[in-house]
C-alpha cells in the first residue's frame, strides 16, 4: 500500500497527531517473502 514507505509514513502520522505511538514494529529479514529490511507488521496507535 505504501510502496516500501510505511515506516516514513507512520513516523510522519505519529509526528502529526498528538498522542499517537508506534508500539510495535517487525521488518522483514533475509531470505523472507518481502524486501529485506521494510515493514512486514506494525502496531501503532493514531491521536489516542
């Protein structure tokens, strides 16, 4: 969805919205299903 951004995008979300948070945060590694190193699940919290 976000093209290998999601990480850029949810750190600007969380800088925008008062109260928000990443919780938590997985990236994929080597030999993984997804390009090494990008999003693969987050948890995060938005204004609350």
């Amino acid at each position: 969805m976000f093209e290998g951004n999601a990480e850029a995008v949810m750190n600007l979300y969380t800088l925008l919205f008062q109260w928000s948070e990443i919780l938590s945060i997985t990236h994929y590694e080597p030999g993984e299903d997804g390009a090494e190193g990008t999003v693969k699940h987050v948890l995060f919290k938005l204004n609350g």
